[in-house]
C-alpha cells in the first residue's frame, strides 16, 4: 500500500460519516468542493469505507445516505480525539508496516462505533489489494463501460465488465461473457491480465441493476431464472415476515395454522439451498419436485452416513 496523508483521509472520513449519520445525504460532488479534492477521491473514500462495513448506499437522486435504520449517534471518540490520533500516528512514518498499522486501527475504531449499545456480526471479506494496478484499472474499465479481454487462470475469454461484487465473504466481476452472451459471475482473484478492447458496450445501468436484483450467490446463471416454493412452519414464520432473506422472497399466503407459503426466484439452486437448509425441519420445498427430491436424497445420505459410524 502506498504512503498516504491519514491525517485528511481520516478528517474526510469522519466527515462524511457525520453527514451520513445526519442523514443530510451529499452527492460526491458536494464532498469534493467541501474538502478540496476531487470527485475520484472521494468514490475512493466511499468504497474504502464500505469495505470497513458501513453500509452506504444512495437514494433515487443518487445522493450517498447509510442504509435505512444505521447510524453513527453513538461513538467511541469524538471528531477530534480520531483526528488528534490520526496526527500522532503520523509521527511513526518510518515504522516499518506502518501504513498497514494504520489501516488496521482505523477499521477497528470506525467498526466500535456501532458495538454500544448494539452488536453487529459482520461477514468477514475476502481480503483484496483495492489499490492494485489490477483492480484501480478494472474500476476504470468499468466505469468506462469499455468491452476488455480478461486472461483468468484457466482461460481467456471477452467480457463486458459491469460491477465487482461480493458474495459470502469472497470477491467477484459481474460481466456478460462475450463467448456466449451470457452474464456471469467470475473470481476476482482468479483474473490475470486486463486487455482494454478499444470498443464500449451500451448495456443501460439500469438493466444491469434490474439482473444484480435476482443475483444471490456466486452461482447466478443467467437466463435459467426458475422459482422454488416452499412451506414455511408456524415457529418460524415469523422471521420469513420480519425481513427476506433473498430479494426476490415473496409470502403468497398466510395458513390459519400460522405457516406461510414462501417462494423465491432463482437462477440455481444453491441461491437458496443453504437457507432451506438452516431453517429444517420448520420448512418444506414444495417445488419443483427435482429440488424437493434432491434435498431428500442428500438428507438421507447424510443420516445414512451418521447411521454407518
């Protein structure tokens, strides 16, 4: 990691966390004239404090705002106490590793912001150099919409590149595959090689955001969309009301006995197998049969197995 000035970098971030937090919801814009930088700074400002977990998204008029209920009204140390640490850590640039000292006790702080009075488990990512060559290239070929030619380890193949996303604690390029005109998910760590094509795909944000909505896993296959359904009982139903575990969860009808009918839209089926899973015996898929038979077959090898020892 290259040397940077934490001392700004850390008087930004706690800035615009406030306003976050505020809920006064900036544009980036704003924030590059208020602190003097660029707009590109402050999108890496944005994306490094994502990956410290704050959840900052944007509304319908693509100003930056957390995620509805998150907030920082709560806080370890004020302003100035992470600012004045910020300039004492400065004192120790030539301290071997220090940039990475820094990174590590930046991330721990912002994240005790939320500890009291909550505790907020938060899924441990894959760790990315996000200011590689590499990736500061492949968010400039994103951005730029330009149709690349990606050497992977195991192949080589043309893609039109449309966002790096996260799935279970690991990195990946969502992208159309040019090979098949198929959109797909690829491991980011996997990519060897980025080779600009010259030529810009016109595939609207819009559409792109419409596929991510029915993306639930590393396994998203593109055009093979299906739904399962499945019965959820009383006990748990509750929580099937409470929140949907996939974004595309629909309740279609609620039993007398309290149970519910649950369905989700899918393109594989280990977008939804661990979740079935988890929550046995309180629910039962009812379709497709070739799932429902598949989730009874591995139960019984699984008690098969046990039975055996």
């Amino acid at each position: 990691m290259v040397k940077k000035d934490y001392d700004r970098a850390l008087f930004r971030f706690v800035g615009i966390l406030t306003k976050l937090s505020d809920d006064t919801r900036p544009t980036t814009q704003e924030l590059a004239e208020e602190y003097f930088v660029t707009a590109r700074t402050i999108q890496n400002d944005l994306k490094r404090l994502g990956m410290m977990h704050f959840p900052i998204t944007k509304d319908k008029e693509g100003r930056h705002m957390f995620e509805k209920g998150f907030s920082l009204n709560k806080t370890v140390l004020s302003k100035d106490e992470m600012i004045f640490l910020s300039l004492a850590l400065e004192q120790f640039n030539d301290v071997d590793d220090i940039d990475k000292i820094q990174e590590r006790i930046y991330c721990k702080l912002f994240q005790q912001q939320v500890v009291n009075p909550y505790f907020i488990k938060y899924e441990q990512l894959e760790d990315i150099d996000i200011d590689s060559p590499l990736i500061s290239e492949l968010e400039k070929l994103i951005e730029l919409s330009e149709i690349t030619t990606i050497e992977f380890s195991e192949r080589t193949t043309t893609l039109e590149l449309y966002k790096i996303a996260a799935f279970e604690g690991f990195w990946y390029l969502f992208a159309k595959d040019l090979s098949d005109n198929k959109t797909k998910v690829f491991k980011l760590s996997a990519i060897r090689k980025l080779i600009p094509t010259g030529k810009y795909h016109k595939t609207p944000h819009s559409k792109i955001e419409q596929i991510l909505d029915k993306v639930h896993s590393a396994f998203f296959e593109d055009g093979n969309s299906f739904t399962v359904r499945i019965k959820v009982d009383e006990p748990v139903a509750k929580y099937f009301k409470a929140r949907n575990f996939l974004q595309t969860q629909t309740i279609e009808r609620e039993a007398k006995d309290g149970s519910l009918i649950v369905s989700f839209e899918i393109s594989h089926d280990e977008d939804v197998d661990n979740l079935i899973k988890s929550w046995l015996p309180h629910v039962e898929v009812l379709e497709p049969l070739r799932f429902r038979q598949k989730i009874c077959d591995e139960l019984k090898s699984y008690v098969k197995r046990l039975e055996a020892k």
